[in-house]
C-alpha cells in the first residue's frame, strides 16, 4: 500500500516561511508526478504546485513566485518551501501523487496523504 506521509505544518505570521515535507516510496517518487494541493474550511481542494519524475514544475497562479516544489531522491523527499506567507494560505496541505504528468486537477492523483494543517496569522 502506497503511502505518502506530509509533516511540517504549524502556526507562522504574515510574511513568514515554512517547509512542508512530502515521504513515500522510491518508486512513487522514481515514476510519477507529484503535487501539493491544499484545501481551507468550506472551500474545495486547490491545486498548489506539481513537479514530474524529471523535475519539471508548475505553481497555481496564487503561488507563483512564493513558493517552490523541490524533489530530493535521495530521501526520497518531496518539500514544498512557502515564502511570504499570506492568511489566504491558511488551509490544510495534501501532498499527492500517482499522474504521469504534473496535473492541476486533483481527481487525477491516486495517492494522497492525510494533510498537514498550516496557519497565517494576520
């Protein structure tokens, strides 16, 4: 069973910084694409940032600039480092995977993990 395991979330101010991190699998990290998706009190899942098994990446327009996706094969590790945080980021974090391409929409993942909540105090 494929298991994705995020941690790094907590409580920052605006304009701070946090690390999120992704672990799994080699072989999830070897041949899929993966993704950051988070998801805030009533509103749907959003696409947040994608990297493919040769490290292609691509960000949601909101996050363009703040934050990066970086895959480390070593770990394996799947970090997503959040710049200048904002209280609109507030929302818990998904790390998933299980595309062949880096894919905005969230139906296409097949594995997920449980989430790490993350907090932007104004």
């Amino acid at each position: 069973q494929v298991q994705l395991v995020e941690s790094g979330g907590g409580l920052v101010q605006t304009g701070g910084s946090l690390r999120l991190t992704c672990t799994g699998s080699e072989n999830i990290f070897k041949v899929h694409a993966m993704g950051w998706f988070r998801q805030a009190p009533g509103k749907e899942r959003e696409f947040v940032s994608a990297i493919s098994s040769n490290y292609g990446t691509d960000h949601a327009d909101s996050v363009r600039g703040r934050f990066s996706i970086i895959k480390d094969m070593s770990g394996p590790t799947m970090y997503l480092q959040m710049n200048m945080l904002e209280p609109e980021d507030t929302a818990v974090y998904y790390c998933a995977a299980g595309v062949t391409m880096p894919e905005m929409r969230a139906l296409k993942y097949i594995y997920w993990g449980h989430g790490t909540q993350v907090t932007v105090s104004s």
